[in-house]
C-alpha cells in the first residue's frame, strides 16, 4: 500500500504493438497516440507522446512551421519534457514560449504551436469534469490559457510530473505511469454533478445541435445555475461547449470526405455562410483554404487526434 494515498499499487494493462505504433511520423518528429486502460476511458481520452527524430534535423526552416490545434472539448494537463516551443492564440500574434508543464482547463479557440529547439512533450487529454475534480478549482480559472503545474502547486501533479519525465522517451512507460496515476485517484474524487452530466451527454449526443435554454427548461432548471455550474466543472459556457463540439464533428466531416463539401452545413448550421464563419473563426481560414492547402499551417496532429477519437465513438 503507497502509506502517502491509502491506496493499493494497480497493474495497468498490456498494450500491443498495434497500439503503441507513431499515430504521426515526419522528418522532425513522432507523435504517439496511446489508449488508456480500458476501465479509464470514461474519464480519459488518450494519452500522447511528441518526441523529435533520432538524428537532429539539417533544415532549419522546419523550426518555422506552425501546428495548428483546433478545440476538442477535453481538457489536457501537458508535460514538457525536454526543449522549448512557442505557443500563440489563433489570430493573436501575443506568442508564448513554452518550458513548462502545464494544464489546460477549457479550450475554445484554436492554438499554433511552433517548436524553436528538439521538444519532447507527453500529457494527456481527459473529460474536464475530471481536472475539475482533481484539482478542486472552477475551470474558468484558466479556461482559454494555462496554468502552470508549478504555480498550481497540486503535490500530487507534480510528483507525476517527475514520474512522466522519467518515462518520458518511451510511450509505454508514459501510458503506464499515466494510467496508473489514474486509476488511484479517480475512486477518491468528489461525485459529478447529475444535472452537468446529463446536460454534457444531450450536447454531445446531438453533435452540438441543441438549444441550451429549451433543455433547461424541459429539466426546469433554472439556466444561470446550468450557466454557472457547467463552465465551473467544463471550462467554458454550454453554448461555446457545444458549438466547440458541433465544429470539431463537421470539420472532421469536412477533412475526411465523409460528408460532400458542399452538404457539411447540413450538419447543425444553418446554412453555408453559418458554417464558413464559424470554420473562420475556429481555424483563422476559409474551408476552401483548408482543402486547398493554401492554410499556411500544419494540420495534421488534430487531424489525426480527430480520426482516432471519432472512429473508435
């Protein structure tokens, strides 16, 4: 028994090759997409390792591209390992340099990232009413920044910070140190809010397509308390929740061809002016510029953080 917790050391799960392949490879980096253990995935996504290539990369100029991040809905705790990267708002040019570790409460607007040495970064991304419980602070604290774990100074946190550090050039160590960090302290966080939770499943079940205030009435709840209760626990608003929910289902619609470019604002806009701007104003470009890759920025980590979370629904 671990004397500080109370609680039993846990065995994590065995993880295949399958599942501990590079979800992204290119010339400057691997990036790792690992499931967590299979009694976790109500309450954690996925875990993720960015690591740089083996050999140092000759171009310079990789270092002057961008990542663009679109929202998601989850929140992540992120933990920088090694080197240093910048990190800016989408249509801010206030740039961030980033050496820390740190937590995101709620995000509702797209980040660029933008490495300016060899990075290696590991963290996880995990329903918000989890961080809320685990650091017992209303997520509108940070909602659309970060708070550094350093500065929260959440004891717990950063000895996992020092655990992850440790594994940190392997993703099945990371996974296996995440999971296990996990798995003893969910059974002792406070209980979710039942109203919250029905609230988040109608948002998500509907893909982002539901009226907040007639929900709120059909529950007869009264829609300050929704208001003020679910951007405690979510980090943001149930309206910018669930257009953030609605966006992330129709662009991943829009990238895959799953739906013909032309019908993608049958689903839950209005019309296609309604979609372009709400594409406009979470991406920073047009839908054609994203199909046509004239968007000056790499997509491909939400690109495949998108595929992975949505296939497996």
């Amino acid at each position: 028994m671990d004397a500080s917790t109370g609680t039993q050391p846990v065995s994590t799960s065995f993880r295949s090759a399958q599942e501990l392949r590079p979800a992204l490879v290119s010339r400057e980096m691997r990036y790792w997409l690992m499931k967590p253990d299979a009694r976790l995935r109500r309450h954690v996504y996925c875990y993720f390792l960015a690591q740089p290539m083996s050999s140092p990369c000759a171009d310079a100029a990789a270092y002057k591209k961008e990542e663009l991040l679109i929202p998601d809905g989850h929140s992540e705790i992120v933990f920088n390992i090694a080197g240093a990267y910048e990190r800016r708002a989408s249509g801010s040019s206030a740039r961030a340099v980033m050496r820390h570790s740190y937590l995101i409460g709620g995000r509702s607007h797209s980040v660029l990232t933008r490495d300016l040495e060899r990075v290696t970064v590991a963290g996880v991304k995990l329903d918000p009413r989890c961080l809320h419980r685990l650091i017992g602070s209303p997520l509108t604290e940070f909602s659309d920044t970060t708070l550094s774990l350093s500065d929260l100074n959440h004891r717990a946190l950063l000895d996992l910070e020092d655990a992850v550090a440790s594994a940190g050039y392997s993703p099945r160590l990371v996974a296996d140190v995440l999971d296990e960090f996990f798995l003893q302290v969910l059974p002792y966080l406070p209980r979710v809010n039942g109203r919250i939770d029905s609230l988040l499943r109608h948002i998500q079940s509907s893909r982002g397509a539901l009226s907040i205030m007639q929900w709120a009435r059909e529950h007869r709840i009264d829609p300050r308390y929704i208001e003020r209760t679910f951007s405690a626990m979510i980090g943001m608003t149930p309206k910018r929740y669930a257009r953030v929910i609605r966006f992330k289902h129709a662009y991943h619609e829009l990238v895959t061809g799953k739906v013909p470019a032309d019908a993608v604002h049958l689903d839950g806009y209005y019309d296609r002016s309604h979609f372009n701007k709400e594409f406009k104003t979470f991406i920073g470009a047009t839908p054609t510029a994203r199909m046509t890759a004239v968007l000056s920025q790499a997509t491909s980590i939400s690109d495949a953080l998108l595929e992975s979370e949505l296939a497996s629904a």
